[in-house]
C-alpha cells in the first residue's frame, strides 16, 4: 500500500509517505506559511522516494481539531491532488494521532485552542489502535472533562499554554506530562493504513476538517471579558 499525509493542525506542517510498510516523512521549516511550503514539500517528497501521485493508494489529512488555516489548507491540498489523481481521501482526528506518538497506554491530549480554550480528548492506545474515552471537545481550561481513574499522560500544547488551571481541574489524574508534542504526518499514516485497508476512503469532495468550535472570532468584548487583550 503506497499513502501520502498531510499534517498542518498547529504551527508545523508535516508531510510523509507510507510506501509498502515503509514511512518517510518531512516537515516545513519554522516560521515559513503551511500554504508556501505545502505542494512544493510534497513533491519533493514524492520525487525523493520515485513515486508518482497516480500511484499512491490514497491520501490522508489531519482533520482536527486545530488551527482553523491549517485544517483547511490541509483538506482542500488532499482534495486538489486526490481529485487530479482519482484517489479516495481519508481525514484522521489530530487529536487522535498525537495520542497515538505517546505510546500505549491511557493518554489525555489537551492542545491551546487559543481565545483562552484548549481542545481535549481522552484515548487509550493499545498495538496501534486508539479507542476513545472522552470525544474531541473545546472547552475552557478550568472546565476540561476529568478522565476517569489516574496515572494518564497528559500530552499537548495546552498543559504549557494552561498549566495551572489544568493542574488544579485534572489533579491526580494526570501523571506526567509532555506538553511538547505535536501531531505528525507520520502518525497519521500508522492509523490510516489500517482504515483504508478496511475500505474507509471516501470521494474527496466528501472530505471535510473537524473544527469542533463553531465560531472562530469574538468581539472585542468577548476578548476582554475572558480575560484577553482588546
């Protein structure tokens, strides 16, 4: 099975190959726009490893949640190139697959959703199967969803960007913490291998992100009363 991935949920954009069982990656440089470097990231890398488009097997996207740009340039890229190329397309929780990089284990992703919100979810990841515990939610920092029992990781750019109120809302439950992770291409791949194995591709024009939050901007009131410059 030949499949390309697309990830650009937060401020680094991944892309990698699965080439039979084989999965090579790339990501962008810092500080350079996802839109700038995509296309031309990707064909370096279908070029470096002698694949062409028509012969991949499918595309997978990260679908969220995550920076509204991000999952957006990441969906519509997987449609042009799988429209071009006849292929089904597949979005993958970003949420989901960074769990997926911790390891086995029960794992709580929390990620800075900005506007003073983090997205949350709860997941236990066994083989390489990740099995929901608590859904993909946005919601405020000293109100996330309490995993059951303890000892979970805490993973994502929310436990630095909120540390204390997530310390005091999660208390014991979480054990240790690595706020550094991120979603990867390459994990993305690892769970879509086995999904369009099962025959879950769909027509591109089918493909849709995850966003999870309804409204992306607020008032300059709504800024300042959660606390947010004006």
């Amino acid at each position: 099975m030949k499949l390309l991935a697309l990830e650009s949920s937060t401020d680094l954009f991944t892309a990698a190959l699965l080439i039979d069982g084989r999965i090579v990656e790339r990501e962008g440089a810092p500080g350079v726009a996802h839109s700038e470097i995509a296309l031309p990231l990707v064909q370096a890398l279908l070029d470096a490893e002698g694949v062409a488009l028509a012969g991949l097997d499918g595309i997978a996207f990260g679908a969220g949640p995550g920076a509204f740009t991000g999952l957006r340039l990441a969906c519509s890229v997987a449609q042009g190139l799988a429209v071009g190329a006849g292929l089904p397309v597949l979005g993958i929780g970003s949420l989901e697959a960074l769990a997926l990089g911790a390891g086995d284990g029960p794992v709580y992703v929390c990620t800075d959703a900005r506007m003073n919100e983090a997205y949350c979810a709860a997941y236990r990841v066994c083989g390489g199967s990740v099995e929901t515990v608590i859904a993909p939610a946005v919601v405020a920092p000293d109100a996330v969803p309490v995993p059951p029992g303890e000892g979970w990781l805490g993973c994502g750019s929310g436990f630095a960007a909120y540390a204390d109120a997530l310390a005091a809302r999660l208390g014991p439950a979480i054990g240790r913490i690595d706020a550094s992770a991120r979603p990867r291409a390459a994990l993305l791949l690892r769970l879509a291998a086995q999904r369009f194995a099962r025959g879950e591709g769909i027509d591109a024009a089918l493909a849709a992100p995850l966003y999870v939050r309804d409204k992306v901007a607020m008032t300059t009131r709504e800024r300042l009363a959660a606390g947010g410059k004006a």
